[in-house]
C-alpha cells in the first residue's frame, strides 16, 4: 500500500470507531432517560399515597402472586 492508501484506511477506520463509540453512549442516555422518567413516576405515586397504583411497577410475573393492598 502506498502511504496516502494507509492514512486514507486509518482515518476511515478511526471514524468509523468514534462513531460507533457516540451511537453507543446515545443508547446509554436514552436508558438513564427512561429509568430517570419511571424513577419519577414511582415517587410520585408513593408520595401521593397510591399503593394499588405502586403495585404496577411491579414486574408482570410478581404482581400476578402478590395481592393489592387496601387502603
């Protein structure tokens, strides 16, 4: 290879891992959005006093087994 063929590569190749290493940490921020969000929503329905509503935070499976209580 000639040298301007190798430093055409290496720059190729540097792009493309930076950009890679950028569309990895969006996908990071959009799952601390989501649970930042679904945090927010929780204490908001503690707060308030819903405890039937807390139980649908639950994961599908536990909530099936376990009763709402009544307040």
């Amino acid at each position: 290879m000639t040298g301007t063929a190798l430093k055409t590569t290496l720059i190729l190749l540097t792009l493309s891992l930076l950009t890679g290493c950028k569309t990895l940490n969006l996908m990071q921020d959009k799952k601390e959005e989501t649970l930042q969000d679904r945090l927010k929503a929780y204490q908001s329905t503690v707060r308030w006093g819903y405890p039937g509503q807390a139980y649908n935070f639950l994961r599908q499976d536990i909530a099936a087994k376990t009763p709402v209580p009544l307040t």
